[in-house]
C-alpha cells in the first residue's frame, strides 16, 4: 500500500507547479539570506565581505590549495581573487608559500589568525544549520542535499565530490 503513496508523492515532485517552484526560489533567497547573516556581521567589522570568507573557507578546508584551484573552486577572475588574497595576507589571515616543485604556484594556508576568524564564521554557520537540520529531520535533510547537489553545475561538481570524499 506505501508503495503506490510514495511513487505517487515522487511523480507530484516532477510536475510542480511555477508557483512551487517560485516559493522554492524565494525560500532559497531568504534562507542564503539568513544563512550568511552572521558571518556578514562578524565580516563587516573588519571591512571584508562574502569573497573573504569564500577564500577562508576553502583554503581551510584544503590547506596548501594552489590559487589557481581557489579560482576555479570559487569561480571569480584572477583580478578579484588576487585582491582578495592581497588584503588576507597583509592582515596575517593567509600565508602564500612558493611550490616546491614548480616554483610558479602559490600554496595558501591559514595562519593562526586566520584559523580563528574561520571557525567563528563556521561555528556560526553550524549553529544554523545545525538549528534547522534537528527541525526539519533526518529524511528532509538527505533531500535537501540531494536538491542541492542535483542544482550544481557539472564542471564544478567534482570540486564538491573530492571535498565531500575527504581529499582535497
């Protein structure tokens, strides 16, 4: 009997109305909204924005990234990404190493600062979604990121996936 119900409340998903598609947009908008809020406001005191914290988040997730692979991660131009870099590593948060084997690439890694400012950003952000994750459920977080990750872009996808497996 649960069959036919769950067939037929997955067949209802593929044919949603505009108007259900509309409110899911809009409830993306204002949960991106609320989901940025925080860091924004920790940001905002030292004059960095969403790009600073994009390039934090990344480079902690994997220290000793190049910037070539921040770039394509983040999908900025090299002129924003490198003002970005400039500011982080004039004010202590990031340090640039030379590659060792190709002296041509620049590794990038927190500092001690650095590493600070991002777990206030992280924990921050944990606490929201951690907050909205206990209310939604186990099953309506799994579809959540199924939704999620369907809405990617495949070029960028496996970006995702590696970080997502634990390599970098």
């Amino acid at each position: 009997m649960s069959e036919p119900a769950n067939r037929n409340s997955g067949e209802s998903l593929l044919f949603l109305t505009d108007e259900q598609l509309r409110k899911g947009i809009e409830a993306m908008f204002f949960a991106y909204r609320g989901f940025t809020a925080d860091p924004d406001r920790i940001l905002a005191d030292m004059a960095y924005g969403r790009a600073h914290h994009r390039a934090i988040h990344f480079i902690r997730r994997s220290p000793g990234t190049t910037v070539n692979n921040l770039l394509t991660i983040l999908g900025v131009t090299k002129q924003s990404l490198n003002r970005v870099l400039r500011t982080l590593i004039e004010d202590g948060l990031v340090e640039s190493r030379v590659g060792r084997r190709d002296k041509r690439e620049r590794h990038l890694y927190l500092t001690e600062r650095g590493a600070d400012l991002e777990g206030q950003l992280s924990d921050a952000q944990r606490e929201r979604m951690r907050a909205a994750y206990r209310a939604a459920g186990p099953a309506a977080v799994a579809g959540f990121r199924q939704v999620l990750e369907a809405m990617m872009d495949p070029e960028i996808r496996h970006h995702y996936d590696r970080l997502k497996d634990g390599s970098s």
